[in-house]
C-alpha cells in the first residue's frame, strides 16, 4: 500500500452513497427538456401537489394531501418545529442521535429533552437499543409538545421494532410525534405499518427522503406521511407553483427501479457482516450492528488524531465524532466494496505500524 490506491479524497462521512442512483436516472436527464426546466407544474390545477406525491399516496392507499413533500428530511424537520413548537415548549429527542435534532428547537425559543439509548446484542452483535421504559418515563415526566424518533437512528445505525413504537406511540396521542425513517430500506422494507398508524395517531408524521436508499442527495427531495391532525402543516409546506421538475422526475425514476437499490443493499449489507467480523478481531474496536448506510465504530480514544491524519493521507475521510454523547466513536459510511475493503486494510496497517 506504499502508492495511493485513490488519487481523490473518499468521502466515507456523511452517510452519501457511493455507488450512486440507478442507471435509469442518467438516462432520464437525457430527456429533459423546456418542459421541466423553463415552465412551472401544472399539477396543482389537477388537485394534487405533484405527480411524485400523487405516486407515492396510490401506492401507500393515502389521499394525496396526506403526502408532504420536502427539500429532504431537514427541511420537513425544520417546518414541523417552526410550525407547531412555541417559545418555551420542549422536543423529546434521543440522546445519542444527529446533532440538528438538539438545534432546531433553540430557533424558535424552544428546548430539547433527551431519552438515553441502552446497549445490547443483536445478532451476537454489539447495539444500541430503544429503552421503552424510559422513553415512556421520560415522557409522561416532561409532556414534550413534539416528539422525534429516527429508526434507523443516526448515528448509532439501531431501529425501533414494530411493536415498541405501537406502545410509545399509544402513550404519546398528546404529543405531535415525528419518525425520521431517512434510512428505510438498508434494515427492511417493511411497509405495513405506515398506514394502520397513520390512521390510528393523527398527530404522528413520518419522514423519509430521496437522498440515502435511493442515492440522490443532491436532488434535496424527501417525502412524509402525514396524519390528519396536522392540516396546518399540509397546507404549509404545500407550494403551488410545484416542486423542482427535474428532481422530481429523477425520483420517480428511481423510485420505479427497485431491483437496482436491492443489488446495491445485499452488498452494502454483506460488507457490514465483514466490518463486525473484523473490527471484533482488534483490541479496544466495538463495531455496532447497523440497520442503515453506515456503522458506528468505539475505538480507542488515544488513536483517534493519529488515525484521521492517516486515513487522509491515504486519501480516506470517515466521522470521527466528538460530541456529549460520542467521544470514542466513528461512523463510517458504506462505500463500494473497493473502498470498504481498503479502509479495512488501511486500518489495520496503522494497527501495526503505530502498535496501538
């Protein structure tokens, strides 16, 4: 490894796909014409928001107008708090969890109150865990006015099961209640919860993007299902005058390529087993099961600075995260097999030259 595998810097730390979105989207920007890029939508005057939500509402049994699309899950993220959370209220957020979760409430003079994930196995493999009991403890303590769980969760890569949320939600109808699912489909495809819940909490709202399954983050669409309580916030984040044309067509394009996003999972999939298998083999690692993109990686705290100088020598950058919650860990994003093999390989040749 004395010569640079990669000439270009590999960006292994924002959880961005690296083998990109299906063949068929390339072929579609080929088409485009005045049609999506000098004229506004039309689909407004149909009734609907745009072909992408109608699409999505057909497929799921919604109406059309319980569909919110967004420039990605920040953006409904972003709208949800502005629009509901008054000065004073609080967010009910995980601790160990992304960092603008713990922003976004201050921007409109609000505050957060955190749950704690515990650890597991899963597996035979080291997770982090949903704690209901807390949760719920937590919850019925403070009242929160919103509620916000990711599954998977970013960082820690864990889910909440089926089963868990049904019990929280059930505690939480007083509260407006976010699922961030930005990483469906790396952990299941599972679908047949949406509607039953939605129909069950119309406060509940859940979020899903363009940007991470299918690859087209720099499109800036993401998607949300949306409870009947919250029409104030359907007629919000409506714009009548549509959506971007072209990104919305890549994401229809996308979204009728399943079989590609399927292949690309099985590898990203079959490259984390090899990642547990063997972070375990060295001394003071703790790979964390992952139901998304990425993995969270403890590692000795004392090899951190040494290790990132290293790897951006070699032309690798992974998360090397330094938060209240995290202080000893990384997230590694998955990259092809090629990049997860070599970052592998680079570790380990650190391991033995610095004899950590």
């Amino acid at each position: 490894m004395k010569d640079l595998k990669y000439k270009t810097l590999q960006y292994l730390d924002r959880n961005e796909s690296q083998y990109g979105p299906s063949p068929k989207c390339y072929e579609y920007l080929k088409t485009v014409g005045i049609e999506e890029l000098a004229w506004y939508s039309r689909d407004f005057s149909r009734g609907v928001k745009s072909k992408l939500s109608e699409r999505i509402a057909k497929d799921f049994g919604f109406r059309e107008n319980q569909i919110i699309v967004s420039y990605g899950s920040e953006d409904i993220l972003k709208q949800l708090i502005h629009r509901y959370l008054s000065r004073g209220e609080k967010v009910l957020i995980p601790r160990e969890a992304w960092w603008y979760y713990k922003k976004v409430a201050y921007e409109v003079g609000g505050f957060n109150v955190e749950y704690p994930m515990k650890k597991g196995k899963i597996d035979g493999v080291d997770s982090f865990l949903y704690d209901l009991d807390q949760m719920i403890k937590i919850y019925e303590r403070e009242r929160p006015r919103v509620v916000i769980i990711a599954s998977p969760n970013n960082p820690t890569g864990n889910m909440i099961s089926k089963k868990d949320l049904g019990k929280f939600l059930d505690v939480c109808r007083g509260a407006i209640v976010m699922i961030d699912e930005a990483y469906w489909g790396f952990g299941s495809y599972d679908n047949s919860y949406v509607k039953p819940y939605l129909d069950e909490f119309p406060n509940l709202i859940i979020c899903r993007t363009f940007s991470k399954y299918f690859a087209l983050a720099g499109t800036r669409m993401g998607f949300s299902f949306a409870g009947n309580n919250l029409e104030e916030l359907k007629g919000y984040t409506t714009r009548y005058l549509g959506y971007n044309l072209v990104s919305e067509g890549l994401c229809l394009t996308a979204y009728d390529d399943m079989k590609y996003y399927e292949k690309v999972t099985k590898l990203m999939q079959e490259d984390k087993e090899y990642f547990y298998k063997e972070f375990k083999k060295l001394k003071g690692f703790t790979p964390y099961k992952s139901f998304a993109n990425f993995m969270l990686v403890d590692m000795p705290a004392g090899i951190r600075k040494d290790l990132d100088k290293f790897l951006k020598d070699r032309n690798l950058l992974i998360k090397f995260l330094d938060e209240e919650a995290f202080k000893t860990e990384s997230r590694i994003t998955l990259g092809t097999r090629e990049q997860n093999y070599y970052l592998m390989e680079s570790i380990k040749e650190f391991i033995k030259k610095t004899k950590y």
